[in-house]
C-alpha cells in the first residue's frame, strides 16, 4: 500500500529542468549572445540596486548584495530560463518600516523567514494559481509596472545626495537645472536613440550595451559635468560575508517579522510569478511556477544570511535580457557575477558611467514593457474588462502590485459571478413521460450568485401536482444552491405538491448525495444510462 502511494506521488512530481542551456546548443554566438547581455543586465542592476537600498533606509551594499545572491541563485534554479531578480522597489518600500522601526538586523531575519515561506508555497505547488489572474489583470500589471519604472528613473534627474527615500523617485530633492539638466536630457535621447537604431545596423552586440558605452565615452572623453554612477554612493565592497541575524530567537520576534515576512513573501512571489509569464509569453517557452516559488524562497534565504535585503523577479532587467537575445541560464548567471565583479574590482570603472545611460536603457525598457495595444482595445473589449485594465494600472501605481493584483483578480471574479448569475433561467413545458407533470428546464449555473434567482423561477402556487426540474443544461456549484433547491423543495412539500430531479451531471449528483438530498426508489446506474428520477429530502440544511 505504502509503495503504491510513493509510486503516485512520484508519477505526479516533476524533476525540474535545471540544464544551463535547455533548448539551445552550446555554440559560441549563443556564448556571446548570453555573456554581452548579462553584462548589460548588471551594468542597469546597479544603480536600481542602490536606488532601493536607499528606499528602505539600509546600506548601498545590502542592496547590491541582494541583486548579487537572489540574481545567482534564481538564475541557477529558477523556472523560467532569461528572467533575471534582484532588489525591487516592489519590497524595499514594505522593508523601510520595518527597519525604522526596528533596524537591519530585523530585516535580515524576516528575509530568511520570507524565504522560507516562499519555499513553502513551492512545496505545496502554489504557484499554479497565478492561472486564475485574468488577462487584464496581466494588462494592468505590465502598464502600471512600466509607469513606475519610469517615475523610479525620474530621481535621477536630481541633485545627486538631496533625494529623499520614496518609492517611486518623485519626492523631496532639488532638480537638476540649467546645463546639467539640458546635457542630463540629451545624453538620456542619445542612448534612446542608440538602442533604437543599432538593432538596424547590427545586432552582434546588444543595443542597449552599445549605448552605455557610447554615451560613457562622450561624457569620460569630453569631462561632462553630469551625474554618474559613483554620485549615487560607492559600491566598493568585499565578498557577502555569513552573518546570522542579530535577533533574539523568541515569540516577540516572530511577532514582529512574521506579518512584514508574509507580505513580502506574497509581494515576491506575486511579482515573480507574473513576470515569469510575460517571459513566457515573449519567448514562446513555458516555465514552472512552483520551481519558481522554490528558487525565490532560496535565493532569500541565502540572502538573509549574506546581509542581503532580498528580492524578487526584475521586470525591467528581465526585458532587457530577453530582448537582447538571452534564452538560457547563462545569462543571468553572467549578470551576477559581473556585479559581483564591480563590486570587489571594477567599482572606480563603473562608478564612471553616466548615469544619462542606464536612464536611457531604463526608458526603452519602459516603452517596451508598456502594453500599447491595450489603449486601442479599450473600447473593444467588454466594459468591466477595460475598467479592470485600467483599475490594476492605477493601483500598482499608488499602492503596490500584490494590492493591484488582488483587488483585480476579486473585481474580475465578481463581474464573472455578476454575468453568471444573471444567465439563470428556464423554460417550462409539460412532460411527455409523467402525464399532467410540469417541466422547468434550468439554464445557466446555479450557485451563491444565481440561487435568488433560481427560486424566483418557480410558481408553486399554480403548478401541478408533479413538477420536474430537469438540469440538462445546468449545474449545480455550492451549498447555496444546495440551500436554494431545498427551499424549494420545501415550498412544493407545504403545498402538498412532489418535485423531482432530473438529469444530474455526475458532480451535480455527488454533490447532492453527500448532503443528503437525494432519494430514488429505484437503483441508480452509476454510468447514467438510465434516466433516473431523484424526490428531494428537505430538512437537511435547516431549511424546513
């Protein structure tokens, strides 16, 4: 017996692809394909890294080390081959409370419980519900993400040191103004210029590495005074070093981090999940999301133990890798360990590089990533369906994602109950085999948001003595509608009339017979190859 249960689960586990390269050959144009835009992804993870650093209030380094590990690790063992994590601003405006409040090493520990819920979800394949979000709930998160990538750029159009910690770059600090600003715009448009003409010219090197370079060159060749790279903070640093949190290991701490654990934890993987799909969508390629939680998860953990803040899917970073030709593991592999190059060798290098360049990238990123055509389908699509698109847009903009996406995938399930329950209905006829019996044939689901309605249909006081309600072209959800055939049941019972069932699917039968309600004189075929007629027991649920 035991064996037989390890054998099903075992038939029902499967192994994760875990190959560096699953559906490429191993050439050298995939090598630099891979190798140049993972050199790409790390040199835009920096400046974002330190960005959200700064959001949560914890050293640039925390930040960099988090793009470092959850980098490496989802890159190794994550589900979809090309995505690329880190640091987000999605989880640094959660953690700055917390460490405020209670400091780093707080923070430390809730990113290794975050991880460990995270693994959690894995284990218990989770990760397949992210199904259940909508379409427009997938429109809304792509716009509203790419205007928030766009409003996080905008800081940097600040005097470097006077921006205040915000989530979307937009508060307090002194524009730039004059020349700085007038060369800050037009080294931004060259880049953007670069990216879009190079594809055209050639595409041996990634556009978006091109235009670095180009622009750096200008700015470190002719000594332009704009902001770089270093103006943000130095990223100088050593090896992550292990360091267990600094925590006391007792139930007030657990108070403390396990409610900023569980919605990070769900911020993570909600982000993480969705971006996995979008990949999906751009690259032809399908990914697994319960792999996905488990390599989240272990990324945080690892990274809670290493001094990182820890992170999640980078949607953004994702969107340049892919597009500049990234299929495999490699490239995210690549991006991680050049970070940690900058950080332990090239930093005074790096910190040259103008920071007009990775905005430009950021900015062809955004008009990239922002879904164009849901503008024009708008007023195509179904009215509830527009509204939702726009809904999740707005706010992932003013809230966060796991709000937009919640709040859109409820409203979604709603309007679906709405236009269910409005599809109840029934034609009547009399019987051909019971003579004098009326026939109701229902229309429609009969669930929690239709039951009213059900009841509605009927007219007890002027029907026959027999009526049938067949459910040919109906089924039967929940206890609701349980409750809503009991009561009327009952209401023929106290009018001395018989009511009967016809037509049962197979779960519509289950479901009735476990509450109770169904009784036939006759035996019942369990294949359904007779028709059978069911007499309802009321009195089960309380209704009579």
């Amino acid at each position: 017996m035991k064996k037989a249960l390890l054998a099903r689960f075992a038939n029902r586990v499967e192994l994760p692809d875990l190959s560096l390269m699953p559906d490429e050959k191993l050439t050298p144009s995939r090598w630099r394909i891979e190798l140049l835009a993972g050199l790409t992804v790390a040199l835009a993870l920096v400046p974002e890294a330190v960005a959200f650093a700064f959001v949560a209030g914890v050293h640039p380094l925390v930040g960099l080390y988090a793009a470092f590990l959850v980098g490496l690790v989802t890159a190794l063992i994550g589900g979809r081959p090309g995505m690329i994590s880190g640091a987000t601003g999605a989880l640094a405006v959660v953690m700055v409370a917390l460490v405020a409040q209670h400091g780093v090493e707080y923070l430390f520990a809730t990113v290794v419980l975050m991880g460990i819920l995270q693994v959690i979800a894995g284990a218990l394949q989770w990760g397949k519900f992210i199904r259940l979000v909508p379409h427009p709930v997938m429109l809304g998160f792509v716009n509203g993400l790419a205007i928030v990538i766009f409003l996080a750029q905008l800081g940097q159009f600040k005097v470097p040191g006077t921006m205040e910690n915000t989530g979307h770059g937009m508060g307090g600090g002194e524009w730039l103004s004059g020349m700085p600003l007038y060369l800050m715009l037009g080294l931004t448009a060259l880049t953007m210029a670069i990216i879009w003409v190079m594809p055209k010219i050639s595409k041996v090197v990634p556009a978006p590495l091109v235009g670095i370079f180009v622009v750096a060159a200008l700015v470190i060749g002719f000594g332009l005074d704009v902001p770089r790279v270093g103006d943000l903070a130095s990223i100088q640093g050593g090896l992550p070093p292990f360091h267990i949190p600094a925590v006391p290991l007792n139930l007030e701490t657990l108070e403390i981090i396990l409610p900023y654990a569980v919605i990070l934890a769900a911020i993570g993987l909600i982000e993480s999940l969705l971006t996995l799909n979008l990949v999906g969508e751009i690259t032809g390629k399908r990914g697994g999301a319960s792999q996905e939680c488990i390599a989240q998860g272990a990324s945080n953990i690892l990274t809670g133990f290493f001094g990182g803040m820890g992170g999640c899917a980078m949607i953004g970073q994702s969107m340049i890798n892919v597009k500049s030709g990234a299929r495999t593991r490699i490239a995210g592999i690549a991006a991680a360990l050049f970070l940690l190059t900058f950080i332990l060798f090239a930093a005074p290098l790096i910190e040259l590089i103008p920071l007009a360049a990775l905005v430009g990238v950021m900015f062809m990123v955004v008009i990239g990533t922002f879904a164009w055509n849901s503008l024009k389908i708008l007023t195509k699509v179904p009215a509830m369906d527009a509204f939702v698109i726009l809904l999740v847009t707005v706010v992932t903009v003013m809230e966060d994602l796991a709000v937009a996406v919640v709040v859109g995938v409820i409203v979604s399930a709603l309007a679906y109950a709405w236009n269910n329950a409005r599809r109840i209905h029934a034609k009547t006829r009399e019987s051909h085999t019971d003579l004098g019996a009326k026939v109701y044939e229902i229309q429609g689901p009969l669930f929690f948001g239709s039951s009213d309605g059900f009841m509605e249909l009927f007219d007890v006081e002027n029907d026959p003595d027999v009526v049938i309600v067949d459910f040919n072209e109906s089924r039967v959800v929940d206890q609701s509608a349980l409750q809503a055939i009991e009561a009327v049941a009952g209401k023929y019972q106290d009018a001395g009339k018989q009511i009967k069932l016809r037509h049962l699917s197979r779960d519509c039968h289950k479901l009735l017979t476990k509450a109770g309600h169904l009784m036939v004189d006759s035996d019942d075929d369990p294949d359904y190859e007779l028709a059978v007629d069911y007499n309802v027991r009321t009195g089960i649920l309380g209704g009579h």
